[in-house]
C-alpha cells in the first residue's frame, strides 16, 4: 500500500484530478455485447491500402469546449473522410469497450412485425437439431420472445457437438430475409441467457458459434460466417449485432440465432427484437452517452470491404461537471447536528441515540449510535434516478454482528431506495446459509415488496474495526458496486451486481438506519460521503486514505 502520509498531505492534487480520472464507458444505440473478437470476422491491422482516418464531429460535444452533462446523450457523426469503401466503424470511449456501428444510413426494417417480435406464433422461424417455441411470460420489448431448446435425442450428428440454432425466413439456398447482392445489412436481435443455461456450451461448434448470431453469405462454392460477440450475461438481455456486406456475386445470404449447446441438454435461450436494415452511403450517425465529467476522448476507426483498417481519429471533448457531491466529516462534536459541505443538506440527530464521539476514524471527531435513533435531513440529498447516477461512502465501526446494521440510505414512500450497510441474511458463497457481510442493496421499486439486488462481500467483516465503504450505482451500465477498504490494486475488495430498475427517492437521506427505522446502527460512523454521480477507483481510493 502507498504511505498514508503522502496523500494525506496532498489531498486537492489527488482531488483535482478526480474528473479526468473516473472509469468510463458508454451507453449508444449501436451497442453489442463485448467479448474477444471471433477469429471468423477479425479485422486486419491498419495497413497503407486501408481507408483514410474517419472523420469525426458532435452535437452538442464540440471540440475542445464544455457542453452537455454526465448521462445527456449526444449525437456524434462519423465520415469516411473521402474513401470510397468504408462499411464499418469502431469507437471507444475514454479507452472502454468497443463499439461497432454499420457505415451508412438505415434503410426500412425488411423483417415482418411478428418476425421481429414473435407476436403472433412462429411463423418464419425453422429450427435445426433444436425446437423453437413462442412463450409469453418472457420479452426485451414484450411479454414474447422466441425460446430455442436443443432437442432432447436424434438430430444430425453436428448437434452433440453444439449445432443447435434456429434459422429466420429459411436457410441455406437462397437469399433470405430481403437480402441482396452487393448491399450491406445490419441483422441485430436481443438475447436472453437464463443462469440455469450458463455461457459455456462445450460442444467444438458450439464453442465457436453459441449464444451469438451468426450471418452467411455464399459467393461461389464457398460459405462466409459472419459472427457477432457471444452473450456474456446471464439473467439479462443483451444486443447482438453483425454487419454484413453481401458480395454481387452471392447466391445465398441468411442467419442463424444459435443456441449452441449439445443435444440432450435441455438448455434454453430466447431471442427477441429482431432486425435486418440494409446500409446505405459511408456516413453514420451514432448516440453516445458520456458517464463522466471533465475530458472525454472519443477514439474512432473504420474497415473497408476487405477488412483493412483504417488509422485512429481521436475527438475530445468537455463534459460539464456534474452537479451536487456533499460531505459530512462529522467534527462538530457539540450540538445535534452535523453540517454538510457545502451547507444545505444538514443532518439532524433523532435523538439520544446519537452522541458525539472522539476521536474520529479521520480528524476530530466521529458520531456514535447505541441502535434506537440515528441523523437524517428532511429533503433528499440526490436524485437517485438521475441517469449520472449516485455514490454514497462511509467510514464504519460495527459494535456487534447480531443483526443487518444501516449506515446510509434514502426513503422512499415504502422502501430505501438503496442502503449501505452490514448484513446478515445474505448467501455470499452459495452454500445455502446466509453470511455475514458487507452490501450495497438497491430495491426494483418503491415497495416493502420489491425485488432487491446486492453487491456483497464477506470481507474485512469484523467487530470493533474502522472500515471504508462505498457504494455506487451505475444506471448506464445496470450495475451496483460496493469497495470495502479501497479499489482491490490497493488491498480492497470490490463486488457487484446487476440492477434492474430505478426510480426517485423523494425521502430524507438517513445515516444510521434503513426505512422506517429499520436496521439501526450501532457503532461509530464517520466521514460520510454523497455524490450525484458515479465515482471511479481514484474517488474510491481518495476516501479510503484521506
């Protein structure tokens, strides 16, 4: 671990920095699920035949110039900068995943409503070594989606080894779905990947072509795939997306939705959201969102028909700050209530229960809870649905592990939107019995009812010891985390989890409790933290050691 010393004596040069620091990624239209590229559609490095650098312009995010807010999309348009054959461009934001979009304007969707939706029945959809059936309890959009399930015995001998799919508008022999020779396409669907199925089908085609779409095109005797990335979530729907440039002299073009798990399996994924748009021109527009403030850069390059690549055109741009971060370093030590900074947002003692303590985790002083009261503000701190989303951190000191304790939360009508805090009644390790341990709980909806998503970690659980937590929510990326003792590079922990949901808690922001006075805390609390938006490791670390 760095001294403590060196950033406690410097603590404006390592919050200065925060902004251009903070993890980033991006939320776009033309999003795909991420993963190792297929070997079947890898590009080729830029070389001198490839196309020109693209260029590259933003709306509102003009170069060099503040504009826009965490989480305000823009629209960002890309040009090919005077080559003729460009059908592909690659960005990244910030250096995050990588996204890829078809070159060109969308043309009218070529898939009928209840292809694209599996609205009605099956009509157009085939299967191969699996079945194929419309459900209604399960859909992106909807309550419909397309279940593909790997027959139970028989079938060609590809499928033991993973050749399970269903096919759209026929397969090979023709040209399928519209498509036509010497035009590009965009073919998308939705996937969905019960835990039960899990991501790793074992058979050697299913390996290479499971839980993704693959698209063909045959040009002479020869067959082309063209893959997209794998499903690589579970529980969740993800989009998956190829591009696909049909050569003049194709006879056949098609696509599959791959299952890709062996006969017998009884394994099942769903696909939903279907879509086949041909590609006109080399121009494209593409919405980015950015999720951090200060200096954003937007990396982006291109691939001709041929797969070469083109050299990297960067735009930077400036995002305004987000507005609202507060904190309470509980140093008073006189009265019963614990100003934040900046003012605004004071936190009031309840009652007794709440007594000043000295010393604190980090200067002068601490708050102390016996488990019958706790400090709240009337209002709400932050938006909890705003779309920069949110951090809460706490220094915390447990004096027992007897029940789930509450360090931070805010009220809903019903509910905390989110709490902070120790818990008991959680299966950390998957045994079956619950395990003690750190959380970052959010609930779905404003409801005593609600379903809850927890990042939780076993760690650093002790009674009697200071500990650093933060948690953080991720609206664009659907994610909560919880650090316990900073990032893992310097000895802490982090968890995480998917969330689904969201909504705005109007209520007061409660330290010491959870809603309705549950879960009270008992210990010492200190150096409370809030935040409208989500912090990066530099943020993480900053509170753990300053």
């Amino acid at each position: 671990m760095l001294p403590r010393s060196r950033y406690r004596r410097h603590p404006a040069r390592f919050a200065g920095r925060l902004p251009r620091l903070l993890t980033a990624s991006v939320v776009a239209v033309a999003l795909v699920a991420v993963g190792p590229a297929p070997a079947s559609s890898a590009p080729n490095s830029a070389t001198s035949a490839g196309p020109l650098p693209p260029t590259v312009s933003g709306d509102p995010y003009v170069p060099d110039s503040w504009s826009g807010g965490v989480g305000q999309p823009g629209t960002f348009t890309f040009g090919a900068n005077g080559s003729p054959d460009v059908v592909q461009y690659v960005y990244q934001l910030n250096h995050g995943n990588a996204v890829w979009v078809p070159a060109g304007e969308p043309r009218a969707e070529q898939l009928p409503a209840d292809q694209r939706q599996v609205s009605t029945d099956v009509t157009g959809y085939g299967a191969v070594n699996a079945t194929r059936t419309r459900v209604t309890t399960l859909g992106h959009d909807s309550d419909d989606s397309l279940a593909v399930t790997p027959i139970a015995a028989g079938g060609g001998a590809s499928g033991a080894i993973g050749d399970t799919f269903a096919t759209v508008d026929g397969d090979r022999g023709g040209l399928r779905s519209g498509m036509q020779p010497g035009k590009r396409y965009e073919i998308s669907a939705w996937i969905y990947v019960p835990a039960a199925t899990g991501l790793a089908p074992t058979g050697s085609i299913g390996r290479e072509r499971g839980l993704s779409l693959v698209a063909f095109y045959k040009a002479g005797p020869t067959y082309t795939a063209v893959h997209s990335w794998r499903a690589s979530r579970t529980d969740t729907w993800q989009r998956l997306s190829v591009v696909m440039d049909v050569p003049p002299t194709a006879t056949d073009a098609f696509f599959r939705l791959y299952n890709g798990f062996n006969i017998g399996s009884g394994k099942t994924v769903y696909w939903d959201d279907l879509s086949v748009r041909e590609y006109v021109g080399t121009t494209s527009e593409v919405s980015i969102t950015p999720i951090r403030d200060g200096v954003n850069i937007l990396s982006v390059h291109s691939y001709n028909s041929t797969r070469l690549r083109s050299d990297t055109t960067t735009y930077q741009f400036l995002v305004n700050p987000s507005p609202g971060a507060w904190s309470w370093n509980m140093d008073a030590g006189t009265g019963t209530v614990a100003e934040s900074d900046p003012a605004g947002h004071p936190l009031t003692f309840t009652g007794p229960g709440v007594s000043w303590a000295s010393p604190g985790r980090f200067g002068a002083g601490a708050v102390t809870l016996t488990g019958t009261d706790d400090l709240s503000t009337p209002a709400p701190v932050f938006d909890t649905a705003a779309p920069a989303g949110f951090t809460v951190a706490a220094w915390v000191r447990l004096a027992d592990l007897g029940q789930s304790r509450t360090a931070i939360s805010q009220d809903g009508d019903q509910a905390s939107m989110f709490r902070l805090g120790f818990r008991d009644d959680v299966d950390v390790d998957g045994d079956n019995q619950p395990d003690p341990a750190w959380c970052f709980t959010l609930a779905a909806t404003d409801s005593a009812t609600a379903a809850q998503a927890a990042a939780c970690t076993t760690d650093f659980v002790n009674v009697g010891e200071w500990v650093s937590l933060v948690g953080i929510y991720e609206p664009y990326h659907g994610l909560i985390k919880i650090y316990v003792n900073g990032p893992p590079d310097f000895g802490g922990t982090l968890a995480q989890a998917h969330y689904t949901g969201g909504w705005s808690a109007t209520g007061g922001f409660a330290v010491g409790r959870a809603w309705s006075g549950s879960d009270r805390w008992i210990g010492e609390l200190d150096h409370v933290q809030a935040a409208q938006r989500a912090w990066g490791e530099i943020d993480v670390l900053v509170h753990m050691l300053w």
